[in-house]
C-alpha cells in the first residue's frame, strides 16, 4: 500500500478567527505531522437563496450559535478569497498542503483561483452538476468527493459523469457516513471494499472521511484500502459549534498519523522465511529433531 495521507479537516473551527485559523495550520504541521489541512467555503447569499426559510431563522442549536439566524452565524464564521489566500500562503510557508471544501460554484471558483492540489466536495453537494462541470473543465487540480448520505445509484451517476468529462483519474471518493458523531454500528467500514471492486480501476484513489469518535476506525479504514483519511480537528473539543465534538483535538491527530504510520510499516510480507531479527532467536531456542 501507499503511505497514508493524512487530513486535519479544520472546516470552521476556525470559529471565524484568522489568529487561531494559523495555529490550528502550525499545530497540524509542528505537532501532529498531518499532511494537508482543509477548510470549507460556501456563499451566503447562494445558500440563503437555495434555503430561504433555514437561512432566515435562528440556528437550530442556539447553544452552538454564532449570530441570531442561521444567515449570521455562517457569515460569521465564513473567510473571504482573500483570506483564504492568505491560509494558503501561510500553509505554503509551513510545508503543509492546503484544500478546501466548497459548497456551491461562486465557492469553487474562488478556491480554483488559488490553484490547491485537491478542492473537496461535501457530500452534501456532490450531485451539484453545474458545479461539478465548471471544475472538471476549469480546474486542473484533483477533484475529491464525499459520498455520505448518497446512493450506490448517485455515486455511480457521477463517476460516470466525471468520467465522460475525461476527469476521474483525478478524483478521489470517500467512503463516509454523515453524522456528527457516528456511532461505530452506522461507520459501516466494509462500503470501503465496495467502492474499491466498483471504482478502484476507474478512479484515482479511495479515501475515509470518518466522523467518529477515536482513531481505531481510521486504522482499519487504511487497512481495508483507503489510504487518504480525513478526520475533523480542533484546538478543543468543548468549543462552540457543532463541529467541535466530532473532531480530534492536536493530540488525537498526532497519534492517528503515528499509528497509520507503524501500520503502513507493518503491512508487509516476509522477505525471507527467517528474518535477520529472527535468527537470533531462532539459534537460541528452536528446538530441530531429525
């Protein structure tokens, strides 16, 4: 297997702060040696238009909001173009891959115009066509797509929809559940197998977006294929927001790449019947009878 890569998905824990937006980049980079951190954009006025009525009224969980309607708390927590491209920047500086995931075509557009190596698609917009389109034909980066909450039927729908636009070698699809948390019983790890026998010669890669709690998940995830996880991260876990809960404060990041990394080390065969590090022991105390 190839090594694993690593994703700190920040989103908006960020909680609007370009201050805390850089340690979370630092941190991921010094201290947990992630290899790529991402975060998320959409256009408010798009969305308000699209979910008048959501966009209007007050956050569903007052206590995890950041304004008086759902409108002002995204407003509040979203980053410009502009600030983005200084993330970018700032990732470029610290040696670390910057993306993004982007939930509507103005959002796809002011990402592109940073050129990252790979815009995310949520699973929540992965049928957006018209967006979709002007990625494949204006985006030379890899396309990386969420497949929860979206049918064997759709998934197929749009690879094939990637692949008449010439462009599924460069996308990577995730296996993913959307829940903040899941419950283990509903990860359902195995549709990691599924989307490898159905896609694994016709797309580039296959990839984990785990919204569990703990690390063990993601082990098994690379074990079984994917070898790009991407797990939600944050400073602390107690935070306001709905993401926070989800995620895995600097510490739980360093140890998943830790761990992925021994794994990967250890999924090997033999090279020899007796390794050097066994002859030793081989010598010492196998017990041969003729």
């Amino acid at each position: 297997m190839n090594d694993p890569m690593v994703i700190a998905e920040i989103g908006c824990n960020h909680t609007g702060d370009m201050d805390i937006a850089r340690e979370l980049i630092s941190t991921a980079k010094i201290f947990c040696k992630a290899h790529a951190v991402k975060f998320q954009k959409r256009d408010i006025a798009t969305w308000t238009d699209r979910k008048p009525q959501q966009y209007k009224a007050a956050h569903p969980n007052p206590v995890h909001a950041y304004g008086n309607t759902y409108r002002e708390h995204r407003e509040n927590l979203e980053f410009s173009r502009e600030q983005h491209r200084e993330l970018k920047a700032f990732c470029d500086d610290m040696d670390i891959l910057y993306s993004c995931s982007v939930w509507d075509l103005p959002s796809a557009k002011d990402i592109a115009s940073l050129s990252p190596k790979f815009i995310k698609i949520p699973s929540a917009c992965n049928m957006d066509f018209p967006m979709l389109t002007w990625l494949c034909t204006e985006y030379e980066g890899e396309i990386h797509i969420s497949t929860g909450m979206t049918t064997k039927e759709e998934i197929e729908q749009i690879v094939q929809f990637l692949e008449n636009h010439d462009r599924a070698k460069d996308t990577v699809l995730y296996n993913c559940t959307s829940g903040y948390p899941v419950p283990f019983e509903d990860v359902a790890l195995l549709e990691i197998e599924n989307l490898i026998e159905a896609y694994g010669e016709r797309i580039k890669d296959i990839g984990f977006s785990g919204h569990h709690l703990g690390i063990a998940v993601d082990i098994a995830a690379y074990t079984l294929g994917a070898e790009i996880i991407e797990r939600h991260y944050t400073l602390d876990r107690t935070w306001r927001g709905t993401d926070h809960a989800a995620s895995l404060e600097p510490d739980g990041v360093r140890r998943l790449v830790r761990d992925l990394t021994a794994v990967h080390k250890a999924l090997a065969y033999k090279s020899e019947d007796v390794l050097p590090i066994e002859q030793e022991q081989r010598n010492k105390l196998k017990h041969l009878t003729k």
